[in-house]
C-alpha cells in the first residue's frame, strides 16, 4: 500500500478514519499485531465482515484511489511475453 505521510501502511488506513475507528461491541479495530487484545480489539477479518462489508453503501472508499492508480499502471506498464 502507498505510504501515507512517508510512514508504511496497511490496507485498513485507506478507509476514512470515521469508519477505522468504528465500534462494534465495544471493540475497534486494531490493525497491530503486537499487543493485540480480542477481549477489546477487532482483528482485520472481522472489520471487514462486521463493518466494512455491512457498510459498503455508506463508505467512501476513495481513499484507495491511489493504489487503484498504482495497479493500474502496472498494468498498462507490463508488456506480455511475446
């Protein structure tokens, strides 16, 4: 993923923080595999099953348009083997 603010990334910071910092019985999700806690974080698969996935026609997603725009010129720069 692109680096934001010259820092690494994961996919999780492309989504508004609104919905990062969404709850979903008293958890939020915590995208750091150290010090991870199920008893108050949501792992990264269960932010996309219980938020993102149930949410999609309230999300602005346009925060991926700068890896969309990566892939796609991947795309057009790769040339088959001939």
């Amino acid at each position: 993923t692109p680096e934001i603010g010259g820092k690494k990334s994961c996919i999780e910071y492309l989504f508004p923080k609104k919905w990062r910092d969404h709850k979903l019985k008293g958890k939020k999700l915590n995208v750091n595999n150290k010090g991870f806690d199920p008893a108050k974080d949501l792992s990264k698969e269960a932010f996309a099953r219980s938020v993102v996935q149930p949410n999609a026609d309230k999300i602005d997603f346009s925060g991926f348009d700068p890896l969309l725009d990566r892939i796609s010129k991947a795309i057009k720069h790769y040339s088959p083997p001939s």
